[in-house]
C-alpha cells in the first residue's frame, strides 16, 4: 500500500524467496495475471503522486524477471540510502517556496498604514524560518556531497531525512502563521506546503524510524524492538 505511480505496466517488486530466505527484487507486469493495483483516492498531500494498494493473488514470475544484483537485505538499504538522500531537498524547496511567498504577502499586506515586514514579532520568525532553512540547506549538501563519495552511512543519511523534514514542518507552520487567516487560501501556497510536509515528514521511513537508524549507529544498539532482559 502506498506505492508511488503502483499503477503503471512494470513495478519492482521486493519479496523474500521462501526457499533461501532471501530478499530479492522482482519486475512484475502490471497486467499480469493476479495483480491488481488500485489508485489511492482522496489524498490531501503530494496529490500529483498516484499511490497505488497493490494486491497479488498466485502471482507467477519467470526466472529471468529476478533482477540478479539484488540479493538480501542489504540491496533494498541501497536503495533507501539513495532515496533517503533525495528526499530532504524536496522538503527544502517547500520551505523556500513557503518563505519566498510569505515575503511577497507581507510586504504587500500593511497594516496600520505600514507594511506587516516592519513588524518586531513578523521579522522574528522570518528569521528563524531563514535560519531555518540555511541550516537544512548546509546539512543536505553535507550529506549529499557524503554520499557522492561513498562517506555516508545510513545512519547519517537517515538523521539527515528525519531532521530536515522536522524541521520543515516548522518553518511552512510559520508561513501559515505570519499569514493569519489567508494563511489557509490555496493561492498563498501555505497550506499546500504544510499538507505536502506531512506526506514528506513520513514516506521514506517515518520520522522516529528514520531516527531509531541514526540512534543505532550512536549507541551500537538496535532499538526496533523491545529488548530482551539482561541477566
């Protein structure tokens, strides 16, 4: 459930072989017989993405639609690692475009007989929302030149995908905010961009997901499940 564009002739599919054990990837033809994907209707965010409930009954795969490269656990962490590195730049372009239309609106709007920009608390929190911004500009092109040269472990670039998109979420709640109740119209972007956030601040990995990756390369401890007692 919540394949992006699920719906289309070919998909990737990542299944564990019952025989080894193994992880593997799969192409499978989108009209063959037992799969059934249906788009996910009535979305509030990233509504351009058809995200698909993909089913499969007795499915049947020819040998020679293994992708061979793909063996074990350790290939679908490759692809994650990718994705995980691309996503926090999305939510980076949703906060310049969330700042750069909240600039416009109060430089325009005035209040008083002065425009909102001239406001103490009005500039305070474009600040934060600048500052904001640059710091997840710097730590995404960090992370990224990392990973262009094979640095970046997966726990660098999982804290990278969780921070930015917490973060994220602050700043376009602050462009909603400084623009009180236009803030919610569609024309000023705002609202748009906080819907889309909360889709960005979950897929690739939740935020406490992606955080407990990061933890267990700090501490060397696994957190996913409950501990077992010590002795």
């Amino acid at each position: 459930r919540w394949i992006g564009n699920g719906n289309r002739e070919l998909l990737i599919v990542w299944a564990r072989d019952i025989e080894t054990k193994k992880v593997g990837a799969y192409i499978v033809h989108g009209n063959a017989e037992g799969v059934t994907a249906n788009v996910i209707k009535h979305k509030l965010s990233l509504r351009p993405v058809q995200n698909a409930d993909i089913h499969f009954n007795n499915v049947f795969i020819p040998e020679e639609d293994k992708l061979p490269k793909a063996t074990g656990f350790n290939a679908t962490n490759e692809i994650l690692r990718h994705s995980r590195v691309i996503v926090p730049w999305g939510a980076l372009g949703m906060c310049i475009g969330a700042y750069d239309t909240t600039v416009k609106y109060l430089s325009e709007r005035k209040q008083f007989g002065t425009p909102l920009t001239s406001f103490q608390l009005v500039q305070e929190k474009l600040a934060r929302m600048m500052g904001t911004i640059q710091a997840m500009l710097m730590y995404s092109w960090r992370v990224t030149k990392m990973y262009e040269q094979n640095k970046a472990s997966i726990g660098q670039i999982a804290m990278n995908k969780a921070w930015v998109t917490q973060r994220g979420r602050e700043v376009v709640a602050l462009a909603r905010e400084l623009m009180g109740g236009n803030g919610i119209l569609l024309e000023n972007f705002a609202m748009k961009a906080m819907a889309d956030m909360e889709a960005v601040y979950t897929y690739e990995g939740t935020y406490d997901i992606n955080a407990l990756v990061a933890g267990r390369e700090l501490t060397g401890i696994p957190a996913f499940k409950v501990p077992s007692k010590q002795t």
